[in-house]
C-alpha cells in the first residue's frame, strides 16, 4: 500500500509546505447526448424524466457495467431488508459522508 507524503515537493524537488489534503481524482460526466445507446438506456433508467442521474451514479457512466452495478450496491445497502430501519442507514450515510467530506 503506498503512502501520500507529508510534504510535497516544489518543482525543484526541494520540501515545500505541509500537504493539507490527499489529491482527489477527477472523473468527466458523460453527458446524455454523446454517451453509447447501453449507458442512454441506463441515464433513462436511473435519471428520471431528464435522463441525469446523480452525479454520484453518472462517475460511473465511462462503465456502463460498473454504473449498474454500483446503483444495485447502494439499493441493496439502502432498501434491502436489514435490522437497521431506513433512517438509521441514512444517518450512517449522512456521518461517513461528513467525516470523508463529501457533500453527498
């Protein structure tokens, strides 16, 4: 497993200042209209009347595959039968969400 370095290094390669957040990936939306017929099938799907799923689910449209199963993931994690009600799951969303900050 590699570790992200305390500090990072200026373009000499010399220690800069202290790194106060990890980098995040950044992944392209594909939008509706350039996107193949089985990930449109999928916008329909999961995206209501405007064919725009959550950005959260659209990450996963460059895998159609993945974006399916990601969806049916979360629907089994969040409406599955479970000893934990609706409300204690989504709380649980809510708290890792704010601990990981992310406003989802």
């Amino acid at each position: 497993m590699s570790s992200i370095p305390a500090v990072r290094n200026d373009t000499a390669g010399n220690a800069a200042t202290p790194r106060k957040r990890c980098p995040l990936a950044y992944i392209n939306y594909i939008s509706y209209e350039n996107a193949s017929p089985e990930l449109q099938a999928l916008y329909t799907k999961f995206g209501g009347a405007d064919k725009t799923p959550a950005n959260i689910v659209r990450i996963s449209g460059v895998s159609p595959k993945a974006m399916d199963g990601h969806v049916a993931l979360y629907r089994g994690i969040m409406a599955a039968r479970s000893p934990l009600s609706k409300m204690q799951r989504e709380m649980i969303a809510v708290v890792v969400s704010a601990i990981n900050k992310c406003h989802y």
